[in-house]
C-alpha cells in the first residue's frame, strides 16, 4: 500500500506472477469547472488541505506525512498508496490506534464504513472504474502485517486481473511488503512524494 510512513517509505515491487495480471495506474485528471466556481472549490480546497498538513496521522507505529491523505473525518482518515495495486486503491484508517476490527467502538465503526462507501462511490467514478473491492485483513493470520485497522478501497474494471480472486493474494503480498517497508529505510523504488501528494491533492477535490 501503500507506501510508507514513518518517514514515508517505499513498498517493494510486487513479485513477476503477481505483476502479470495487473494494469500499470493512470491517473486521469479532473474536468474543468467554470471560473467562479473553480475560484471557490480552490479556496475552499487551500483552506481543507492546510487543515490536513496541520494534523497528525499515525498507521500503527509508523507516522504519515499528511501529503498523502486526503480525506478526513472526526475519527477516520484515508490516504494514497505508494504503489496501487489498480488506479484508485487508497486506504480508510481509523484515527486512533486500534489493532483489531472488534477494537473499534460502534461511532468508529460505523464511520469507517461510511467513510469507506463515499471514498469507494468517488474513486469508481474517477477513475471510470465498474465496480469496488473492499478488504479487511483482521488479524495476523488473516494477512494483516500493520497493527491498525484498515480498509482497503480498489476501484474495479473488468479484466484488471486475469482471474478475480487473484486481487486478494494482490493484497497479502502488498501486507508483507507493506511492513517491510514501513520497517526498513531503504532506498525509495516506487511513486515519489510529490507523485503521491499530487495525487492526494486530485482526490481531495473530489470532496469539496
């Protein structure tokens, strides 16, 4: 997912089996609005995104740059991942630390999900994608490498992967990779910062 973040950090690449069956992301850019109203969206935008970079994240132990988030509630965030695994996959955190799915009280829960539904309806629309996965790994032995409950959101097309299900063994090796990467300070593979805070900048647009 992701990326890192402690310093942010890197994901490694996914391995030649996995990456057969996926699409390189593109990042498409967001339609034109007339003048007056883009006026308004950008200063309402400046004043959302300076409210963001002012606040702190952490993703278990490891602290995010708020470049890389992008939407914000009272009790949970989201954030652009490193490496995507298709154009759109983001992840829906709650803001307090929170091992375990059954950890989270019933206001967090439900905004998870809430949370979660708009980021998805958005995302699919953006990127003209069909379909949504949501994800959940609860737990170690459920692939969950990170201890913080997260959702991951993956916009759907048909023939992203050559066979459906292969997204979810996708996920548990980006788990793996994920805190390998969070854990060791090695040298950037992937998307740069400022890629990844430029996208972060195009979703929260979605919200205004």
């Amino acid at each position: 997912m992701l990326k890192s973040l402690g310093a942010p950090l890197p994901l490694a690449f996914l391995n030649a089996s996995t990456r057969r069956y996926l699409r390189t992301p593109s990042f498409p850019s967001l339609p034109k609005a007339d003048p007056l109203r883009r006026a308004a969206s950008s200063r309402l935008h400046d004043a959302r995104q300076g409210s963001m970079e002012s606040e702190s994240f952490m993703f278990g132990p490891y602290k995010i740059d708020p470049k890389e988030v992008f939407y914000t509630t009272q009790l949970s965030y989201a954030l652009v991942n490193l490496r995507p695994l298709v154009p759109g996959h983001v992840l829906v955190c709650p803001r307090r630390d929170v091992k375990r799915f059954i950890d989270l009280t019933g206001d967090e829960t439900s905004d998870l999900w809430l949370t979660a539904q708009k980021i998805g309806h958005r995302l699919e629309t953006y990127h003209k994608a069909t379909s949504l996965t949501f994800a959940i790994q609860d737990g170690p032995q459920a692939g969950q490498t990170v201890p913080h409950v997260h959702i991951h959101v993956i916009p759907r097309k048909g023939g992203d992967f050559k066979k459906n299900d292969e997204i979810y063994d996708a996920i548990d090796l980006k788990e793996k990779e994920l805190k390998q990467t969070l854990d060791l300070d090695i040298e950037r593979k992937d998307r740069s910062m400022e890629e990844m805070a430029a996208e972060a900048d195009e979703y929260r647009k979605l919200f205004l």
